[in-house]
C-alpha cells in the first residue's frame, strides 16, 4: 500500500513538474563525484546542446543516487550517467522514466594494495571491500560478480562506500582490505599510491554470464512524459551528447584543460581521463546494449537485489533511432 502511494505520489509529481516548467527548456542532472564528472563537465563548457536546438539547465548532485531520485520526484527531466541498477529497479518498481540510452559502461577494477596479501578474489570473504555506496551501480555489480563467481555474498564482506577520492584514502590508510575502483583512477594513482589489480569487472561479467557482453553501470534515462510526448527533442539531446563524445574524443588537451579548470583536477589526473575518454563513456542504444541491461535485470533479480520484473516498455528507442537518422 505504501509503495503504491509513493509511486502515484511521484508520479504526479513528475507530471505537475513537466507542465509548469517552461516546455523549451530541458532539465538536466549528473552526479559530480563519479565518472559523470568530466562528461559534464566538456557537456556545459561546450555548445552542443545550444546547437542540436536544445535548451538545458543543469543539475549537480553530490550522491551517485541523487539523479535517480530527482528524476522520479520530477525535480529534472533527464539523467545521463545515471546507475543503470537504480533506473532498472525504479522502473521496475512502476516510476514512470525510461532508459534512451547506454552511457557508461563498467571499466572497474578490483585492486588491492601492492603488499597486500590477498592473492585473488576469492579472497574476499571477510574482508572490507571499499566501492561506490551501496544501490550504485558498482556496488551491485559487484556483489553479483562475488556471489555468482565466488560463492561470496553481501553477507560475508563488509562494503565500505564512498566515492572515488574517499575509496584511495581508505586504501591509503588501510582502512579497507580491498577496492573496486574505476581504470582512470587506478591509472590516476601513478607512483603515489602502489595497487595490484585481481581482475575487472568485464573479465569477471564475461565469467558469470559466459558472454562477451561489458556491462552498464550508467544510463540515460528519462522522464516517460517527456520522451512519449516529445521524442524528437530527445533525439536532439542524443545528437548533442554524441557531439559530446566526438569532440572529447579528438580534443584530448582541451578536454583535460576543462577539467582542470571546471572540475579542479589537478593536470596530471586530467591528462588520464582525458586519454580513457573513449573507454569511459559511450552513447548507444543498440539491440546488444539492450540484450546487455536485460541480463543485467535478470541477474540482478537473481541476486534479490530487483524484485520486480522489467518492464515492456522500459527502452525508449525511437529517439535514439531518430538521432541516428540525423
């Protein structure tokens, strides 16, 4: 009863939002501590948006759950880099929002201080393992990979959340055994903090799902109101987020001048994820990238973590069919 009520409720939220707000302009969040930040942050520095005829206004939250939660509430209109495992549960649990795009997929390690003595994963049990906090995409994804590929469940690790920055101080102060961290963090490191990688995430999902498929651990996603009733304006803004991943991925040296300057990188960490751009970020709704997050869905719900069934409608594919017509 009470889940219900909180749906209707943010629903008609959502609603009530999208008719008072002036229709030309398109309400857009990302979270800022995450690999979101320098796609943003090239994303509001350059015109692409303004180009593609789109008029947007950005959101920054500080939490990598805070899009997903503005977005079903109706506070903004669209997420990218939103955690996939998030928007398939709350779409799942009846929010009305819908996927229109893959954007991230899990270039994560598991690593561990180079002394350490922790030889493999399946080391695991017992230990605390430091990653995004719990419902990120990282986190679930993760505790999938150990209790599938290891036997290991939520119950026997502790996980200690926090975002990238946090998770090398734990690491740092042996306030954690292990981690799961992003490639361009593990490469950011350099000669300061010494790591040794136990294996990625794409090695480990290839593993458990006996595919080649990486997966997703952020999405667009949308409100349903918005991409039913408009989606050539999605389509526009899909256009201008592969404007985006063009631009960055020729324009390295600007793109790490950015990120020093609006996300106060210092020029070495900007360097790296300026040369890990193409590996970061993606924007494509292919039938692969949706037979990827449908697994995804399913062996979440294997793992308890998604309760409910996905819905048919879940995949908003006419904009992206739209923008690759463009």
């Amino acid at each position: 009863m009470k889940k219900s009520i909180l749906i209707a409720t943010m629903t008609a939220g959502a609603l009530l939002s999208m008719t008072s707000k002036a229709d030309d302009i398109i309400r857009i969040g990302y979270w800022t501590s995450g690999v979101s930040l320098g796609y943003g942050s090239v994303l509001e520095a350059k015109g692409f948006l303004a180009e593609r005829g789109v008029e947007a206004e950005f959101m920054h939250f500080p939490s990598v759950n805070a899009p997903m939660q503005a977005l079903a509430s109706g506070s903004i209109d669209l997420a990218f880099g939103a955690p996939a495992a998030g928007v398939l549960n709350s779409a799942s649990e009846g929010i009305p929002i819908k996927i229109f795009a893959a954007t991230q997929p899990a270039n994560v390690h598991f690593v561990v201080p180079e002394d350490s003595n922790i030889q493999s994963i399946s080391e695991f049990r017992g230990k605390s393992i430091g990653m995004s906090p719990e419902g990120s995409s990282v986190a679930v994804i993760a505790s999938a990979i150990l209790e599938e590929n290891y036997g290991i469940s939520s119950n026997d690790f502790s996980l200690i959340g926090g975002n990238e920055s946090r998770l090398v101080q734990f690491i740092a102060q042996e306030q954690v055994d292990a981690a799961a961290l992003r490639a361009v963090t593990v490469e950011q490191l350099s000669d300061d903090l010494k790591v040794r990688k136990l294996g990625s995430f794409a090695e480990e999902w290839s593993k458990l799902t006996q595919s080649d498929a990486v997966p997703y651990i952020g999405v667009g996603a949308v409100s349903s109101n918005l991409v039913d009733n408009n989606p050539e304006i999605i389509a526009n803004v899909i256009s201008a987020l592969r404007d985006t991943l063009e631009w960055g991925s020729n324009h390295q040296d600007e793109v790490a001048h950015i990120l020093q300057e609006n996300a106060n990188l210092p020029a070495h960490d900007a360097q790296v994820y300026a040369g890990l751009w193409d590996e970061m970020y993606r924007i494509s709704l292919e039938p692969e990238d949706i037979d990827t997050l449908t697994l995804q869905h399913q062996i979440f719900m294997d793992n308890g973590v998604i309760r409910e069934e996905m819905p048919d409608d879940l995949f908003a594919t006419r904009p992206y069919e739209l923008a690759t017509n463009q």
